[in-house]
C-alpha cells in the first residue's frame, strides 16, 4: 500500500504534548517548585511556634524561681512586716491575730510555731544592742531592767540559721519565777559565751548572729504596743567580745 507524500510528511512531523504545568493544573498536583516552598514555609512556621512555646515555658519557669527565692528570702529569718520599734527590741502584736499578713503566717509555718494571739501575749525580738550593732555570739550582753506588766514571762537566746552540731546549750532561756532579781525588782542577765555567775545565759553557738525573744504572757500592752515605753523594756548593752 502506497503513502502519498502528504503522509509521509505527517508522520515524520514531532509529536506535541501538553507542559507539564498544565498537566499537573488539571491534574491537581502541584509543581515541585511550589511543593518545596509549601514544605519551607510550614517548617518556619513549626520553628517559631516553637520558640514561642519555649519562651513562654522559659518566662514561666524563671518567674516561678524568683518567686520562690524570694519567699524563702523574706522567711527565713524574722517577721518581715508589723513590727513596732521599743528601744532595741521589736513587738509584734499582730503576728498572731487573725489579720497577720501572708509572710507572718508563712514565717510561723516554716518555724512550726503558734504564735501568742493578742488575747494570750505579745513576741517582742532584738536581734541588736541598744546601740544598733548586731547581736554577736562571740560578744558579752547585759540585758537589764523591767519587763512590760505580764502575768508571766519568758526570755530565750537562739541562733539565727540552721542550728549547729554539737550538743545543745545548757540552758536556753530564763522563766519570770525563776530569775534572780534586785530588790527594786529590777534584773540583769548576763548573756556570754564564758560561765558567769547569777543569771548567765550561754550562747547558743560559739561566733554568729543571735536573736533574743521575750514573751510576754496575759499582758494589758498586747492591745497598745505602740505605746510602749523604752524605759519598759531590758537595756541590752554589749561588753567585751573574743578576739
């Protein structure tokens, strides 16, 4: 069978096809060029939803620290707020009343004890002399006076801090009716690191801060600390101290 040159012609011409592009149009795939900047882009967008998570995870955390370091900074040694200034002691009459502040109760919680309510007593604490040095353990104290009127009280040395090893002190504190007194009333405790005679309390420790509490017990001056007197309360005056 016989082709006419018409044919032949057709038949060596090159076949046309579609691009690829409109194929992959009508197909609904899309061009691989497109694809990688689909993929690009989603994985960007994981990133910074990423570091968004991490940045609000790292906020949190570090508020969460400082929180906590400052909690335990403002409880870890006295009341941090209420307190009204007599001489060199400090009486807290709130401490134990239903309106005590966050930190007081936080305080009496991390001490383990029940404070005296304004009803019971009142907490007075020096934790320096009547000069406004710091009580040292290292140095001798005349603490010598009156207390405030009471139906009992107490006074007791402790170390500010984690308590040292070692075994305890002999005594850590003195009782209203057990106290050695002048006969106008008045008394002197010596508070040393050295065996003294007459009231002698030992330090609790042999160099470092200490705190000294009194604890007045059934006493009319809960209700009226502010108007407390400095004549009302011990003098502590600091003699001689280890080299």
């Amino acid at each position: 069978m016989r082709m006419t040159l018409a044919e032949t012609v057709a038949r060596l011409r090159p076949v046309q096809t579609r691009p690829a592009s409109s194929e992959a149009r009508r197909s609904g795939a899309a061009p691989p060029g497109r694809a990688g900047q689909r993929v690009a882009g989603a994985f960007r967008g994981a990133i910074r939803r990423a570091s968004t998570v991490t940045l609000v995870l790292y906020a949190l955390a570090l508020g969460a620290g400082i929180g906590l370091l400052t909690a335990d900074y403002a409880t870890r040694g006295g009341y941090p707020f209420g307190g009204v200034r007599v001489g060199a002691w400090t009486a807290w009459p709130k401490v134990g009343s239903l309106g005590a502040d966050p930190y007081a109760r936080a305080v009496n919680a991390r001490r383990g004890e029940i404070p005296l309510t304004i009803g019971e007593g009142m907490l007075l604490t020096a934790d320096q002399d009547d000069a406004g040095r710091a009580l040292d353990a290292a140095c001798t104290y005349a603490v010598a006076g009156v207390t405030p009127p009471a139906r009992a009280w107490t006074v007791t040395v402790a170390g500010r801090g984690a308590r040292e090893p070692g075994p305890a002190p002999m005594r850590e504190g003195f009782t209203a009716t057990e106290i050695l007194r002048e006969t106008d009333g008045r008394f002197v405790i010596t508070l040393s690191p050295e065996v003294q005679s007459g009231n002698w309390l030992p330090m609790p420790r042999a160099r470092g801060p200490v705190r000294l509490a009194l604890r007045l017990y059934d006493t009319p001056v809960a209700a009226s600390a502010g108007n407390l007197d400095r004549s009302a309360v011990p003098a502590i005056t600091r003699g001689a101290c280890a080299a």
